[in-house]
C-alpha cells in the first residue's frame, strides 16, 4: 500500500497572515504622539488668531505704528508700545543676567560636587523655591526689598557720576526703590530654581563613561566638565534659559509690585518703568473699547516676541553645532 507524500506548505507572504502582536499597540501610539504634537500648534494658533481678533480695534486705530511708539497715555486714547516691549526686554535681561549663572553653578554643585548627603536637601529647597506663588515674591520685595535697595541706588549713582556711559545706565535713581533693576533681581530669584531643576537634569544625563574618561586622561575636575559636560549638555542648557525666558516675560504680579508702574524708553535701569504684562494687571479691570484692546494686543505681541526669541535661540544653537560638527 503506497503512501502519498504531501508536499510542505507554502511559505506565505510577508503581508499575508496574522500580524506580529504589538503592532496595533505600536501604531496606536504613534498617532497619539502625533495628535499631541499637532495639538499643541493647534492651541498656539487658536490663541494667535482669537487674541489678534481682538486687537483689531487697536491696530485700526493706530496702524503698526502703534508698535513704533513710546506714548502710551489712555486718557487721550495714545497706546504706544515700543516703551512697554523695551521694559519687557530689559527686566528679563537683567533676570537672565543673574539667573543663569547662578543656575548654572548650583546644577553643577549638585551633579558634580556636593557630597551625597548634601544633594538632596539642596534639590528639595530648589524645588521649593519654584512652589512659591510669584505674588509672595513680589510683597516680599516690595516691604523688605525696596528700601535697602533705595539706598544703594544712590550711593552708584553718586560714586558714576560723571563717567560715560555708567552715568546714563544709573543717573536719577528711583527713591522708592521701585525701578527695571529692582523687578529684574526680583524675577531672577523666581526663575533660577527652574532653570536649575531642568539644567540639573540635563548635567545628570552625561554619561559617566565620558567623564571617566577625561578623568583618566588627566584632566582636572574643571576639564572634564568643560570638555564632557558642556558640550554634552549645550542643546538642554540652551532649552532652560528659554524656558526661564519665558518666565521671565511672561511674570505679571511680582513686576508689577516693584517696577515702578511708568511706561518709558529709558537707559536708565535704577529707574522706574513698566512691562507689558505688568500694565495687562494694572489696567485690563478698567479698559474699555480701543483700551481693552490694545492691552490684549500688548499680549499678543508679548506672545510672538516669545516665540521669534525661541527661534533666535535655536538658531544660534544650530550654528554653534554646525561649526562643532555635532549632528542633532
């Protein structure tokens, strides 16, 4: 009796069949991380586009030149604002001036240096710090601050007198103590525990194989950092001052505290002046028709200025990689 040989199956296509398992999971993800990323550009435009239809009062009633334009005086309907965005831009430089080496140095401390007992308690006051209600900074600064502050003012301004370029940044110093330099220390203290936090991270994701590396090789505790830690950490660090930028910009209460409530173009940082969000809380509850806005379209200007630094920032941190050889 012959037996029949059945010949083996088939192999089947690499499409035909059941598919492997996680697959469904996998492409479900993917558009769930794509639909995130879409959504958030989404928001950014939505909040483009509502705030500038609100501000069209603004711009019709001064055109772009209202952009140009230091006057800003409600009473006779005149809403420049160049002098606002200048107050704006300063305040924040004087912050990120402080902040970021402060920031910088106690990242470092607390990844590199600090005994482990220590780095704890340190992250947890850090932390902290950027728990504290801006609003508590600013009464803070306003009852204890100002007045010591006052003081010093004065005793710069007397001892520049009559050198060039230092007379103008600090001649007629503020009396009360409320002036650019005062609300820039003020949001520096506020921004450093953020852009220590992510700056940390950052430092803490060097991989220790590289700085053993550099250690074997001889280097100092310095050398390493500068030559393994830094460019490792350049694109996080850079990401941090933005961030911090943002903060900085965008704080409202504590600025308007101790600024001095004064929208002017002016050199002189011991002086008072006035930001764009600081006037948006001083005067939104009373505007009314062309007023209301022009504060909202101070925001949306403060919006797109945030964004265009944002850019500026990438940019040069492109460049710099480009000349380094570093691919991203």
């Amino acid at each position: 009796m012959a037996t029949e040989t059945l010949a083996p199956p088939s192999p089947q296509g690499l499409r035909e069949g059941k598919p492997p398992p996680g697959r469904t999971t996998d492409r479900l993800f993917r558009f769930l991380c794509l639909a995130a990323g879409l959504l958030v550009l989404v928001i950014l435009g939505l909040i483009i586009v509502t705030t500038a239809g609100q501000a069209r009062d603004w711009f019709n009633a001064e055109g772009l030149s209202a952009l140009f334009s230091t006057n800003w005086d409600p009473a006779h309907q005149h809403f420049g604002a160049l002098g606002l965005a200048y107050g704006t831009l300063l305040v924040s430089s004087i912050a990120l001036l402080f902040a970021v080496p402060v920031s910088v140095g106690i990242a470092l401390f607390v990844t590199e240096v600090a005994p482990r007992f220590l780095r704890r308690p340190i992250v947890y006051v850090i932390d902290l710090l950027a728990a504290i209600p801006s609003v508590v900074f600013g009464l803070w600064a306003l009852t204890e601050f100002t007045r010591p502050l006052a003081n010093i003012y004065r005793s710069i301004s007397s001892a520049t007198s009559g050198i060039p370029i230092l007379d103008s940044l600090f001649a007629h110093p503020s009396s009360s103590g409320q002036a650019f330099f005062t609300a820039g220390l003020v949001v520096a203290i506020m921004i450093t525990p953020i852009i220590t936090a992510i700056t940390r991270e950052v430092f803490a994701t060097t991989p220790a194989s590289q700085k053993e590396a550099a250690l074997a090789l001889g280097a100092t505790r310095w050398e390493m950092i500068r030559g393994s830690v830094f460019p490792h950490s350049r694109s996080g660090v850079v990401s941090a001052v933005i961030i911090g930028f943002g903060r900085a910009v965008g704080e409202t209460i504590a600025v308007a505290l101790v600024v001095g409530s004064s929208p002017r173009l002016t050199a002189q940082i011991f002086g008072t002046g006035d930001t764009m969000a600081s006037i948006i809380a001083n005067e939104f509850g009373d505007a009314t028709g062309t007023w209301r806005s022009a504060l909202i379209g101070l925001g949306l200007v403060l919006l797109i200025m945030t964004v265009i630094l944002g850019f500026v920032a990438r940019a040069i941190l492109s460049r710099a990689d480009r000349r380094m050889g570093i691919t991203r």
